[in-house]
C-alpha cells in the first residue's frame, strides 16, 4: 500500500492554478488518464508517456508537452516507470473526479425516529450535499431559508456516502459520526479542509420562545448557540452548548452515576441501537442560562433523574467551573 508523505500533501494550492487546471481540456485529461491508471494498493500503476499522450485528445505534441510540463513538479511526477500523481495532485483528483462521478439520492423518507423537540413523526431528506432529518409537526430548531422547514439538525456528508445507504443506515451513520464531528469542532479542527475554526457565542437578547417554532430574531429553538466558522474554507457549523459539554468527563461521569452508561461516543451504528440510545438521551435535559453578559458567563445545567449538575462555561466554550452540589452525591 503507498503511503503519503503528510508534509507534501498539505501543501497549499493557489485557488487560480485550480481554476486553470479545471478549465484546460488538455490538463484535465492527463489527470483522468492517471486517475483511471492509479490502484492504491499498488505501486506499479504509473502511466508511459506514450499511454498518457493517446489517452488525451490532442493533435500536437508541442500543446501535449508544454501542458504535461505545467502539472509536472507540484501535481505530476515522473520516474523511470512513467507519469504519476504528487500527493497533491492526487488529491485535486480526488476531490474534483472522484466526487463528481457519485450521485446521492434521497427522496424524502419516513424514519422511525420520533422527533427530539414535540415528539412527532420525522423524515430524512438530502439536499445541496446535506442531510436533513425534519420534524413533519413542528417548526424544528432553526428557522432559515437554507434549511428545510421542521429541520432539528443538518450534516453535510457526500454523495458517495448516501448512495450506499438506506435512510435508516443514514440517520444511524450521522448519529455515530456525532462524536468524533463535535471532538473536531470543539478541537477547532474543519471538518471540510482541516483548517483553523474561529469559535464563538452568540446570544439572542431578544429570543422570543416559541411553543413550537424557532425564534424569529436568531433563527434558532435556543438563545445561546455556539458557532464554529473555518478561516480557510467558510465552512461554518453551529450547535447548541449543551452539545459542547456533552463529552466533558463530569458529565459522562454524572450521568454514569445514574446508570446512563451507554457511552460517549456509540460504539456502533446499529439503527435500533442508536434510537435506544437517543431515546435515553432523549431523558437528559439541557438547560442553558446567561449568567453575566460582561464577561460573558453560560451557565449549563444538565438534569436527570430528580439530579442536577452544573457547568459555567466562558465565551471561548471553556469550562470554568462544574458545581456538583445537587448532582445527588
Ligand atoms: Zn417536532
Ligand atoms: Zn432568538
Ligand atoms: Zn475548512
């Protein structure tokens, strides 16, 4: 199997040398012409110059060559066995072929899920590369004109990865993936480019809450919310900060006190399995309060069984303080 060597694969490239390659038939079809060549799991797959120049339609070998010689270097490498991909080559490919050639379908199904906010039935729908899972009786946790009405969470994930699954493998999937996701953003790691994400808080002073429906003024069924945006990419990301705390070990380690021992993260995604375990979260509520606005104080409350454990947490979503005092010790 090859290995990539990480620090050439990180290398950065100029968004207008992309552009260039995605709009040149020529470089275009060297790179395809590797990509159907290359095996992973081999290392005998480099391509002749001869096999390469057939491969792309071209009537002068002067256009061939001054084009080849342009990938060459940072995208292409040549040995004694022929053309192959530079990590960073390959991974242009990967992104760009790879990714276009899978299609992701999802008619909007049913899904024996019962909606986490009113209890309702819920549906799976996919749309410009997210999955949605949406309540069909109430207003959901945002109100925005990206999201579906209804939506209680939405998860980029590709097209590659809804094609090879059911709706139930979906859901099960995404809400495995929960953990290891939510370790990335509270580590400040983008989930899309591995960028830095700048992290902060955002709180509605004029949160009007609704029985059922998202605030008009925010968008969102909570005041405060954590927000998560990439300096690189402009992925953002945003949930509510009892999502932050969930993993934190006096939390695990309260509710392991009351015999909430199913883990953080689910060790499988198994569809009864994790809606077992939603349900049981489902008997966990999460309360969050500001506490002082100068600085700026959240305070969460975690409440189970009659017990209550309390964390303070500060505008960079770092815990302050865990008052254990009616956590029934
Ligand atoms: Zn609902
Ligand atoms: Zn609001
Ligand atoms: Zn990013």
């Amino acid at each position: 199997m090859k290995s990539t060597p990480l620090d050439e694969s990180q290398s950065d490239i100029p968004p207008e040398e992309v552009f260039e390659i995605l709009g040149n038939e020529i470089r275009m079809g060297i790179l395809r012409a590797l990509w159907e060549a290359y095996d992973p799991m081999s290392t005998a797959d480099a391509v002749s110059f001869s096999e390469l120049y057939e491969a792309v339609p071209v009537s002068d070998s002067g256009q061939f060559n001054y084009h080849l010689d342009k990938l060459r270097g940072r995208y292409v490498e040549q040995t004694d066995e022929g053309y192959t991909f530079r990590p960073v080559g390959l991974k242009l490919v990967q992104s760009v072929i790879a990714g276009a050639g899978q299609e992701g379908r999802l008619e909007p199904t049913d899904i024996a899920v019962d909606c986490e906010r009113c209890g309702g039935d819920t549906r799976l729908t996919y749309d410009g590369g997210r999955v949605y899972h949406v309540c069909t009786d109430c207003g959901g946790h945002f109100e925005s004109a990206e999201y579906p009405d209804g939506t209680l969470w939405g998860k980029s994930f590709s097209p590659a990865g809804v094609a090879h699954r059911s709706p139930e493998e979906l859901f099960a999937t995404l809400t495995f993936l929960d953990w290891p996701m939510s370790a990335r953003l509270t580590g400040n790691v983008c989930p899309r480019c591995s960028g830095v994400l700048e992290q902060s808080l955002a709180v509605c002073y004029d949160h009007e809450s609704w029985e059922a429906e998202p605030c008009p003024n925010c968008g969102y069924s909570e005041p405060i919310r954590a927000h998560w945006v990439c300096a690189t990419c402009k992925h953002h990301a945003t949930g509510s900060v009892s999502g932050v705390v969930e993993n934190h070990p006096a939390v695990i380690s309260f509710l392991y006190d009351h015999d909430v021992d199913f883990g953080y993260p689910y060790s499988t995604n198994d569809f009864d399995t994790v809606v077992e375990n939603e349900e049981i979260k489902a008997d966990i509520d999460y309360d969050q309060d500001l506490v002082s606005t100068d600085p700026l104080r959240v305070r969460v409350t975690v409440a189970y069984d009659g017990d209550e454990l309390a964390l303070t947490l500060d505008s960079d979503l770092d815990v302050l303080a865990v008052d254990w005092s009616n956590a029934g010790e």
